[in-house]
C-alpha cells in the first residue's frame, strides 16, 4: 500500500460516518438508531419509515450512507437503491431484510448496493457492517453471503464463452466501474479519458447488451459474465 493510500485509509477510520435510516418497523429503527447514536464515529443525519418522506428531505444529499429496509411500503428498497444511485452516484447503501430472497439480493446489488445484512444482525456487527462498507468493504452476514455465490453459480449462460467478446477490454473495464456505483467523473479519471469519452464508450456497452440504463447495463454484464460480480 502506498503512502497516499495508507492516508486515505487511516482518514476514512477517523471520519465521522454520517447515516441515514429508512425502514418501515419502529420498533427496529429505534433500535438502529440507538446503536448508531451510541456510537462516537457515527452521525444520524435523518430515520425515516419510507423511502418518499426520506427523498423528499436534504438528508440523502448531507449523508455518506444509507441503511435501508429492502420490504418498504410505497417505493421498495430496491427503487430506493437505483433513486439514490442515480442522483447520488458516491452515497453508500447497505440493505437490510428479514428474509435472505436471493432474487432479492440479486437486484439490490445490480442497482448498487455495496452490502447486505438480515436483520438478526447484532449491534456489534451492525457498526462493523457499516464501517466496513464506509471504508470500501462490501460487507454480508453469512447466510446472504452464501445465498449471492449460489445465485451467481447457477446463472446459465450457455453461450458465455462467446459472449465474453461482446464487450472489448476498454468498455468492461469502464463497466465494472458503473458497477461500483462511481459516477462519471471518477469513471474518467481511473480509465484516463474525458468525459465525453466515457458517455462514447458507455452508448457502445449499451448498443452491445442492449439496454437503456445504468442498472441494466450492469445486470446483464453481470448475468452474462462479461464483468465480475460485486466482492
């Protein structure tokens, strides 16, 4: 590890770690909100019961991550997930469930969802969770964990030997990116083009897959292997 990375590091550990809450069970968000009020390194920047009152406030825009409920009246936690990608391309979102659905799991992490956690979850993991998803981690109780490498074992693509081809080195490259949930701009910098080069090559991996967006983009990469799925 380099010195600027090491730097990096050790002021992501120093930082305090602003959240945003949204789920719909009282009784669980208190309890969040406890843990995460506990705690020295974290700031509770705004709890909501729905994804549309949490929109329609400032928090999302003040805060580096959201815990959100997947099963949300209203707008689902999934919709939430490409919401706040979409318009806050650099917040971190860490879902939460009562039951570990793998289609489920499998959307959230496609929309851009860096972790995912049942809801036994303890207090003591829950701020491990959350400081490892702040610092650039992907974290996942063990049973999700399980639940997304059987998903992703059994996606059959008998042409996938084929298809690896579909996308050149420079466009998966950029792919897996979008993947990670950067935004443009940061896109660029790693991949060393401007902008208007990224938005090219983008309108290229769109044409090839055959998709509108982001999230679809992304999806179909990940279920025809062209790129590798989240770590």
């Amino acid at each position: 590890m380099n010195n600027t990375a090491k730097q990096q590091k050790i002021s992501n550990e120093n930082s305090i770690i602003k959240i945003v809450i949204v789920e719909d069970n009282r009784f669980i968000r208190i309890g969040w909100e406890a843990v995460i009020q506990a705690n020295k390194n974290f700031s509770l920047i705004g709890s909501f019961s729905d994804c549309e009152t949490a929109f329609k406030s400032d928090a999302p825009q003040k805060t580096d991550l959201v815990l959100m409920d997947i099963g949300l009246p209203g707008m689902s936690g999934i919709e939430g997930v490409k919401y706040l990608k979409e318009k806050y391309p650099n917040i971190i979102i860490v879902m939460c469930t009562v039951h570990d659905d793998s289609e489920e799991i499998f959307q959230a992490i496609c929309a851009g969802a860096v972790g995912y956690l049942t809801k036994k979850t303890s207090p003591e993991e829950l701020i491990k969770a959350l400081t490892e998803a702040y610092n650039g981690g992907s974290p996942m109780t063990p049973s999700v964990a399980r639940k997304v490498i059987s998903s992703f074992q059994n996606i059959k693509d008998s042409n996938s030997d084929n298809k690896t081809s579909e996308l050149n080195e420079r466009e998966q490259q950029i792919l897996n990116l979008m993947a990670q949930g950067k935004s443009y701009n940061t896109i660029a910098d790693e991949v060393c083009l401007s902008v208007d080069g990224v938005y090219y090559h983008i309108r290229h991996i769109y044409e090839k897959l055959q998709v509108h967006s982001r999230a679809e983009a992304v999806a179909e990469g990940i279920k025809k292997r062209l790129i590798a799925p989240p770590k």
